[in-house]
C-alpha cells in the first residue's frame, strides 16, 4: 500500500487581483493588500476565496513497503505548475491513499483551480468508477469514501462545529505542533523571499498530519500496540537520519515519553 500526507502553502494571486479588480501599475504586495482589504469589507475577514490562491508549496509524506519519506515537491525556485504537475503526477503513477487536515475543504479545491489554470491532466485523481470499477466506491473525490481521509471532517464527523485545528490536536496527542510558524505568516514570509522557510514548515505540517493519522489508524483498530511503536520509531529514524534543522527540531519537540 502506498499512502500520501500532504500539505499545501498558498499566498494571494496578484495576477488574477489585477484582472479582477483592474489593478494595472501596482505592486504585488499592494495588489495584494487590495484584495484582502475588499475580501474583510465583503464578508468580515480577509480569507480570500479559494480561487484567488496560489500554490507556493507543497510538501508530501509517503509510506510505503518498509521505508517513510517527507520532502517539499521541485526545489525553492519551482514554479506553481510544476508544483502542480509533480502532486498529480505521484497520483497518476502510485494510486496512493491521500491523507490531510481539511484538504477536502482547502488543499484539494485550490489544487482544482490551479490544475485547472496550468492546464495539468490528472485522470487517475479524477477517476470515479468509469474506466476503473474499482474506484466506483472508493475514490478521491467523495467526501464519504476512504481513497482521501481528510482527518479534520473524519473526526469532527463531518459536522462542522466540531471542527478541531490541527496543531491543536497535535498538541494535545504529544506530537509537536506548530513551531513558531503559522499560514498565516506565509504571505509576509513569501516577500521576505522565504520560501525555504515556508517549504520546511509545511514539512512539519504533514508530520503532524502522518502523526496523528497513525493515532487515528490505531484507535479504528487498523494498528495495535506493536505496529505503533514501530511506525513511530520509523518516522523518528527518518528524519534522524535526514540531519535537516527543521527536522531535527521537530524531533526535539517529539519526546519519545510522549508516545
């Protein structure tokens, strides 16, 4: 079995803020702050809608076999469709479980919107049973079937009051959580020229995600005692053996009492 965590960043797209508010001349950074100041007068907060994002990261874990992988897909100068492209392109050639923190709310749509702009083919993502019986059931875009768990709506039930963040619940399991970053930050990251920050902290996202999946996968009874321990000593020997900062801090923040 091959599964995926995964985790985007996304900062404003000036590009389409200019078409759509006909703001020729200006800086990205004022293009942008026009476009969250007409999102908070609209609806109350400067969220932008899905549409108006843009990709600047995305970071996978990948288990498979014996082996555990956390990397940021291209390198800190890859555009967003390469981005793109790469993320669906694991799809199409692994058929991977997916595994997020709200990704069928967020990850997932804006990927829509850019696969979408980029003009990146994903028919494997996008199978629902036609060519392929056995994604009739369980596919990735049915918010009720396994082929994507989207452990933010899986927990809450999928009833959003009883939504949960989730450094929050990382937290709260012992795993470290957010460290010092947050996605809200990435914006003003981005135009610091950031992006290797911002690359390793969506690392870290996904590890929390991997984490508290695991917890998850032993509470539905998919792992006992024994399977745990070893997956967790399989994550802490990976990025041990990584010798990455971010990673050496997270394993820092991760005490094996903890578990």
């Amino acid at each position: 079995m091959h599964c995926f965590s995964f985790d985007i960043e996304t900062v404003p797209d000036v590009e389409a803020g200019r078409q759509l508010l006909a703001l020729d001349g200006l800086s990205d950074e004022d293009v942008a702050t026009a476009m969250l100041f007409k999102r908070q007068q609209a609806v109350g907060h400067d969220f932008l809608p899905l549409h108006q994002h843009r990709v600047v990261a995305i970071s996978v874990s990948f288990r498979t076999g014996d082996t555990f992988k956390v990397w940021s897909l291209g390198d800190e100068g890859s555009g967003e469709a390469e981005l793109v492209q790469r993320f669906f392109d694991g799809i199409e050639r692994y058929t991977p479980d997916l595994v997020s923190w709200n990704g069928g709310g967020f990850d997932l749509p804006v990927l829509h919107y850019r696969a979408l702009k980029h003009g990146v083919r994903a028919p494997r993502y996008w199978e629902n049973g036609e060519s392929d019986r056995d994604f009739k059931w369980n596919n990735y875009l049915s918010r009720y079937h396994w082929r994507h768990v989207d452990l933010m709506d899986v927990l809450a039930n999928f009833n959003n009051r009883a939504f949960a963040k989730l450094d929050e619940i990382a937290v709260m399991l012992g795993f470290p959580g957010k460290l010092g970053m947050s996605g809200a930050k990435v914006w003003d990251k981005y135009l610091e020229g950031g992006i290797k920050e911002i690359r390793d902290y969506c690392e870290t996202d996904v590890l929390n995600t991997w984490l508290v999946y695991l917890r998850f996968e032993y509470m539905r009874g998919n792992l006992d005692d024994k399977d745990l321990r070893r997956e967790y000593a399989l994550v802490r020997s990976t990025l041990a053996g990584m010798q990455q900062p971010h990673l050496n801090e997270f394993l820092e923040a991760w005490p094996e009492s903890s578990q």
